[in-house]
C-alpha cells in the first residue's frame, strides 16, 4: 500500500518557492495552499483516478481534481499553451512532455524549483536532464520512455545489432514467410521527427547542441540516416503502407503478424505479449556499427506560473513522483518509471522481461533538441523526411539532409 508522503514544513516549503520566482511571468501566488487542478493528457489505463484519491484523502483541504486533455500531444501542448497565454489560473499542475521544457521555461509559464525537494540522485540521470532548461531544474521528472525493437521471436535467428544485420534478416524474413521486414513510425508528424533523431544518432551524429545553440547537424550524417529507411522502402522490407504509421498502425502491424520487427515505445510491450506469447522479443534499437541510441520521452510534472496554489502543487509532485506511487506507475500504467531501482527490481522484471533492456536503452538515449521553438524544428525534420522517403530519386537523401541543416539553422538564429 501507498504511504502517503508526510507535509513538509511550511518554513521549508515558503523558502522553497521563494527562491521560485516566476521569470518572464507577472506576480504570483507561491505560498498559496488550496485546492489544485492536474492537467495531463487522457488516461487510457485508469490508473491515475486511484493515485489522485489516496492524495485527497490525506488532504480534504487541497484536494487535487485531475483536468484530462486529449491524448495527442500536439492538441494537449495547443491547449496548455493557450490557458497559460492568457496568464490564467486554470491549471496548477502540468503533465508536460519532456522536450517541452525549454519552450515553457523561456516563456514564463512554469516556475523553476528547488532541486533538494526531490530525490533526484535516485532517478536516472538523462531523465533528470530532460526537466532541467539553462541549469535549473523546471519539472520533476514523472514517466520515462525509450524506443524498443519488437521482433518475432519465433522467425528471428539472432536479434540483430547493426542495420545491416536488420536488413539481412528482414530481407531473409520477408521472401520466406511473405511478411513485412520492419517499420517504425514513417508519417509525417512527431513520430518521424524522432525516428530520424534516432538513426541520426545511431550512426554516431547529433542535430542540435545539448544546448539548443547550434546546428550540429552533418548532412553526411543525416544522408545516412535516410537512406537506412529509403534502402528498406526501395528493396521491399520496409512496407510502403509504413509511410502512414504511427504508433498504433505500427504495433497493430507487428502484433497482427504483418511484420518481423517494429520500432515502438515499451506501452506496446503488454498487447503484443498478451497476442504473441513466447514469440514475442524485444531489444535495443540497432545503429549502423552496432547497438544503436533511442531518442528519450516521457512525462515531466511542472507548476503553472499562473497557479494561486504553488505550494500545495509542490507537496502534490512530492507525492506523485515518490518511490511507491512509480511503482504503481509502471505496475498500473505500463509506463516506464524514472526511479532507476525499479529497474532492478528481480519481482518487476519477472513482470515486465523488457525492463533491464529498458533500462539499457533509457541510460544510452538522447534527448530530442532542447529549444523554445522544438515544434517548429520537429515540423521541418519531419516534413523534410517524409519528402525524401516518399520521392527516392537518387541523391534524395544528401540534398534534404543539406536542406534541413538550412532550416534548422534559420530558426535557431531567431530564437
């Protein structure tokens, strides 16, 4: 059973958030107690209702009520950004998805915290990274995520490593039992722009700076890249329909038996055993010279700077990122913790087989590029892709990749 995190001090908790000023936003309520609103993305699991009610009942007077947005994250970001735009006080917590730290810092709307309020030396260091934006700490860290490689376990002769060994079984697959090779999330929106991240970094490039100063993109990089995908397109193991995957097209596709391996996050780990049993595998995603680098997601938990409540939405993090309700993140939610010993944990890998792998792949990942204007960089990746995949003339892949850095480069110089 959940224990209930004991209230902190007021003294700690009013010192605390008066070292949370709210920079580029007017006054705000930091000492403020009282009812608050969660506003996350909707719960398909059902999971979050039982944590919230635990919360209210050790706290009738600061009850929390949760404010569900839609489930695609674009559609979640337009509506937080248009209620935290109009300075209102709606929202007190934010369920924010991890590249959208630096665009909600820079613009005032979420106030920086105190690091030593949260146990964050015990939470894996590049989920840590993601809530952090010009060296302070803007959300805790709440859900992880890192892309996995599916495969039949039952047709697959060794999980490959290396794209090359992708090919060969995939090709080998495919002629022999008439199936798709492999496919990932090829649609023209967030899905291909981390894709393509992923391939960028797994033949050893990046595309923007830790810092999201710079254009660090090599077009040879990014040709390589695409041409791992255009090659699959052109010779057949890569299903053209893949072009309209995203997530769920994706895991229908491999758990239906159309594919021998699939690119997905670890949500898709619990229908795909359910259907496939001992045939299903699950491994890191492959690179070019060996095992390859996923591109990390997941859920950080911010204070509006528009809260009257901040003090109790603080205490409410403390309670929702503790070690006991993480694990009832994983064990009710299927969503990949942030505590690095649950990881461990012999009891949930007997659960959950992928999680050591999991782990593996969450600790060598990248972040997507950290910038206030990720969305407009994740829309010219994306659209930029998708053009060359679906028009594979011969030097495609060179001149988008040279394109792109362009691009990129315009809109880092205007941030």
């Amino acid at each position: 059973m959940l224990r209930s995190l004991p209230l902190l001090l007021a003294v700690t908790l009013a010192a605390g958030c008066a070292a949370t000023g709210n920079e580029g936003g007017g006054e705000t309520g930091t000492g403020g107690t009282g009812p608050i609103t969660f506003a996350t993305g909707r719960d398909t699991t059902a999971y979050l209702q039982p944590l919230l009610d635990r919360w209210n009942e050790a706290h009738p007077a600061e009850k929390v009520t949760l404010l569900e947005l839609p489930e695609a994250a674009d559609e979640q970001r337009a509506q937080m950004a248009a209620n935290l735009q109009a300075q209102s006080s709606r929202y007190d917590v934010l369920g924010l998805d991890v590249f959208w730290t630096a665009e909600f810092a820079e613009n005032g709307w979420i106030i920086p915290l105190e690091r030593g309020l949260f146990p964050l030396d015990r939470f894996l260091p590049p989920v840590v990274e993601t809530a952090v934006y010009k060296d302070k700490l803007w959300a805790v860290p709440y859900t992880s995520n890192a892309g996995l490689l599916y495969y039949r376990a039952d047709l697959v002769k060794k999980p490959p490593r290396t794209w090359a060994e992708l090919r060969a079984e995939s090709r080998r697959i495919t002629k022999k039992h008439n199936i798709g090779g492999y496919a990932g999330q090829f649609l023209a929106y967030e899905g291909l722009t981390v894709n393509f991240s992923e391939a960028v970094h797994s033949a050893g490039g990046e595309i923007v700076s830790r810092d999201g100063t710079e254009v660090t993109l090599d077009p040879a990089k990014g040709a390589t890249a695409i041409e791992f995908m255009l090659q699959g397109l052109r010779e057949g193991w890569i299903p053209h329909e893949s072009l309209s995957y995203k997530e769920e097209e994706s895991r229908l596709a491999f758990q239906e038996g159309r594919l021998a391996f699939a690119r997905n996050w670890p949500h898709a780990y619990g229908p795909a055993k359910a259907k496939l049993g001992k045939k299903l595998g699950v491994t890191r995603l492959p690179g070019l010279d060996g095992p390859g680098s996923s591109t990390l997601g997941g859920a950080n938990l911010a204070i509006s700077a528009y809260s009257k409540h901040q003090q109790t939405a603080q205490e409410f993090i403390r309670y929702f990122t503790s070690l006991e309700n993480e694990r009832r993140v994983l064990t009710e939610g299927s969503f990949p913790p942030v505590w690095t010993e649950l990881y461990d944990d012999p009891e949930l890998i007997k659960r959950f087989p992928y999680l050591p792998v999991l782990k593996e792949s969450i600790l060598a990942a990248h972040p997507r590029p950290v910038s206030a204007n990720y969305t407009q960089l994740s829309l010219v990746i994306a659209s930029s892709v998708a053009k060359a995949l679906s028009n594979p003339s011969p030097g495609a892949a060179q001149d988008v990749a040279a394109s792109m850095k362009s691009e990129l480069q315009e809109i880092i110089r205007t941030q």
